[in-house]
C-alpha cells in the first residue's frame, strides 16, 4: 500500500459519521467521528509517509533545444533525476464542508539531482546539477462517498502544486549554463516537477487507497452465526471541523436475516473534541444482538438433576421437590425432573444517563421424566429479574458484564395443586447467578469489534453513558509497518 494512501487512511481512519442524523429517514446504530484533533494528527502523520513516498519517486528526464545569442543552437538533456531528501514542514486535513477533505502541504523543500548534457555544433559537455526546490505548496480536494455496497469511496477532485524558488547548482565553471538554466529550463522544470507531484498523489489515492478501502469488510463476524453490518447508510459528510459517517451498525444471523422489527432511536452526538475519534454507538445494536441471541435459542436452558452440585440439598428429583409441591413424591415416587426454561421475548437493553439496565423475562416448565422416556408437564412458573449491564471497550472491541438482580417467580400453572414459589426462588436465583450468568458472561467477554481499519491502535479511552447510546471516545496511534 502506497505511503499517501496510508497518511490519508490515518486522516479517514477509514470510517465516519455526520451530526444531522436520521436527515434521510433512516438513523445509524453506530456512528464514528474524527474531530480536528484527529485530522491534525493524520495530517502528521500524512507528512511523515508522504516525505518517503517523494524520495522513493523518480522524476522524469526532461530535454530541448535552446539558442544563444551570437553562439548558435543547442540541445540540452537533464536525465537521471531522483530526490535524495525532502522536508515537508507544514500541513494541514481540513473538512471541506459537502464534500470531503482538503489537504494543503506548504513551507515544504526538496532536493533534485543528477546529470546534463548539452550538445552543441562545436562541442558536447556533460556533468551533475543540484536543484534545491524551495517554498513548495501543495493543494488536494479529495471527495468521499459510498457505493450501493456500502462501502466508502474516495476520489481526487482536484490537486495543484506551487514551487516559489529553485536554487541551482551546476557542476563547472558555466555561468551561461545556469543563465540558460532560469532562462528557457527552469520553467519546464517547475511544470514538470508540479505536474509530477499531483501525478504521484492522484494515482496513489487511485491505485492504493481507494482499493484499500474495498477491502474493509462490510460484514464483521462476531461469531459462528452472528455478524454485524457495518455498511453505510449514506456517503461520508464533512462539516466545519469534523468528518463524520454513519453505519447502519446491525447485528444479524448470518444463516437466516431477517428483517428489524424496530427502528435505530435518533443520537445527539455530543460535541466533544479532547479526544481524535468518538463512537456513538445505539442500544439498536445491542438490541438487534439480544434479537438474535434470542431467536437462536443462546439462553435457553435445561436444567437435570445431574446438573445439581453433589452436595447441594435440593435435587431435581419428585422426592426432594415434595417441598415445592407434595402432591409430586406421591404421584410420581422416585423419579427425577427436568426444568426447560426460555426467554419469553428478547430482552431490550436500556441506556440513561450513567446506567445500563434490562429485565428479562423467563418462562420454566417442569416435567418428570417417566420410565418410558416421556415427560409429563407439571407446572410453569413465570421469572423475571432486573439485571444492570456495564461496559467497556479496549482497543477494538466493546465488551460487557452482567450483574444479576433477585430472581422473581411467580407461578402461572401446577397440575398437582399447591406450589411453594418461594423455595423454587431460592433454587432459581443460585443456578442463575451459578451456571447462567456466567455463561451470558463469557459470551458478552468476547465482545464485538469497533470499525476500525488496519493499523490503527486506540489509547486514552473515554466511556460515557447517554439516553439511548454509549458514547466512546479514543486518541489514535496509527502503527507502521
């Protein structure tokens, strides 16, 4: 990949959002935004790789003839070009406002080198010349947008160099050839050397950047059958000072789609800019992942006696649930149970100010589990509880905890008559607290990524809990390699 394309990959960070969201009817679940501080950096960071880039570029040879007063005609010939060393001292990556990015490189110099030859009737010289280009302004528009994909797009509008001052040094003693030199060369020599520069970024944003935005994936997998989309929902918009995309942001089963049944909540972007990027991301994400989790059957639960600590005092068994319901030894004697439980809906996930919070609701029916391998229904108890979610994120993913509020239960039908509920709560709230949540746990561990491109590292992070969307915040290092 091209060294530009990498500085401007740095500036884009690849992916991010606008402030007027839901203008189009349609509101992100993720939104990402690069503030000024961010482009500052990439702008750095553009002048570090694009110094590279120029000394790497090889300048072609350039040639004509010229004529001189009461000496005659002549043809001269620079070949042999290359830049040895250059300093890019200022830039600047600036939002063009409907649009996209401006970058302006200005104050910059480079070094040119190599040989001439000058061919006369009367004679033929040749030897080495030394250009020290100097007050070299640079000026790119670059235009971002989206294919029906969903994945961005990035074109050079225009670009346009300007070279203030060329300090010449030719080898020999030859005054006229340096007098030739600004005469009728140094001209040419500007053009080629502007036309060169706008050439050399023109076709690294095409060759190098633009393909190596077709690469970042639309679709990131979460896991074996869940993905989320991050394409986007309409072309990256600039505004003053901060370049801003939207992601439609769903988590979806990547075997079988299906249509959201709810809509993404509006997001107030707050206007933060301490840190480079921010993520807003909407409890539309989190939702449409507990949606699928849910259709998938993820918490649905079977409990057996097998499953019971040794030591524990309650077993699964008709015997030891004559406390819950006495009836049960009498009719079914020495038989063991079994409770399948299954979440009623996909519990919803809420954000306020500080607080991340759910209330799941759960439906157990137990059955004995008869001599000829046939169940036989006995009661169904409905279960709800109150959990508070936490979240964090490192340096690419989202990550979270759930801590388990009391289990409440409430009996909804018993073949057998008189049900304790307040025992089964006792029993309900340790294989909850003891099997289930720590494997919700591990899963939400695991996290899901942020869009981020390649390369880059997030330090300096920032969490905030807003209505309705996680706010995140983060300073960029973009890593070479």
């Amino acid at each position: 990949m091209g060294a530009l394309a990498r500085a401007l990959l740095a500036a884009l960070l690849g992916i991010l959002l606008t402030p007027a969201l839901g203008a189009l009817g349609t509101n992100p679940g993720l939104v990402a935004r690069i503030t000024d501080k961010g482009l500052e950096y990439a702008a750095r960071e553009g002048l570090v790789t694009l110094q590279k880039k120029l000394r790497e570029t090889k300048l072609p040879d350039f040639f004509g003839d010229f004529r001189i007063k009461h000496v005659g005609r002549g043809h001269y010939e620079f070949h042999s070009l290359d830049i040895p060393s250059c300093e890019l001292s200022g830039s600047a990556l600036k939002p063009l406002v409907g649009k996209g990015l401006s970058l302006t490189i200005s104050d910059s110099s480079v070094q040119v080198q190599g040989r001439w030859k000058v061919r006369m009737s009367f004679l033929k010289m040749d030897g080495h010349f030394n250009v020290h280009v100097k007050g070299i302004t640079i000026s790119v528009t670059l235009l971002l947008g989206s294919e029906d994909s969903g994945r961005p797009t990035v074109t050079t509008s225009s670009c346009s160099s300007h070279i203030r001052d060329l300090d010449v040094d030719i080898s020999g003693d030859l005054r006229w050839l340096l007098k030739l030199f600004h005469d009728q060369i140094e001209s040419k020599f500007r053009k080629m050397l502007e036309t060169k520069i706008c050439s050399m970024i023109d076709k690294s944003v095409t060759s190098d950047l633009q393909p190596y935005l077709q690469t970042l994936p639309v679709i990131a997998e979460i896991d074996s059958f869940a993905g989320v989309d991050y394409s986007l929902t309409e072309a990256p918009r600039a505004t003053t000072n901060m370049l801003d995309i939207m992601f439609k942001g769903e988590i979806f089963h990547l075997n079988h789609r299906s249509a959201v049944p709810f809509l993404a909540p509006a997001i107030n972007v707050p206007e933060d800019h301490d840190r480079m990027l921010y993520f807003a991301v909407s409890n539309y994400v989190f939702n449409t992942a507990s949606r699928v989790y849910y259709q998938a059957g993820y918490l649905n639960f079977s409990i057996t006696d097998d499953m019971i600590p040794p030591d524990s005092i309650i077993r699964l068994t008709t015997k030891s649930f004559r406390a819950f319901l006495p009836l049960i030894g009498k009719l079914y004697p020495n038989m063991n149970l079994e409770l399948q439980g299954a979440l009623l809906r996909a519990p919803l996930l809420t954000f306020s100010p500080g607080n991340l919070s759910l209330a799941p609701q759960l439906g157990i029916d137990a059955f004995v589990l008869l001599p000829n391998s046939l169940k036989q229904f006995v009661f169904r108890l409905g279960v709800t509880t109150n959990i508070t979610a936490t979240l964090a994120f490192n340096t690419s993913k989202i990550t979270g905890l759930l801590t388990p509020g009391r289990v409440q239960v409430e009996l909804k039908e018993s073949k057998l008559g008189f049900f304790n509920v307040e025992m089964m709560e006792a029993l309900l709230n340790y294989y909850i607290r003891e099997t289930l949540y720590p494997k919700v746990n591990d899963k939400l561990a695991e996290g899901f990524p942020l869009p981020l491109p390649r390369h880059i590292q997030l330090h300096d992070l920032l969490l905030q809990i807003h209505k309705d969307f996680l706010f995140l915040g983060a300073n960029v290092q973009y890593m070479r390699v």
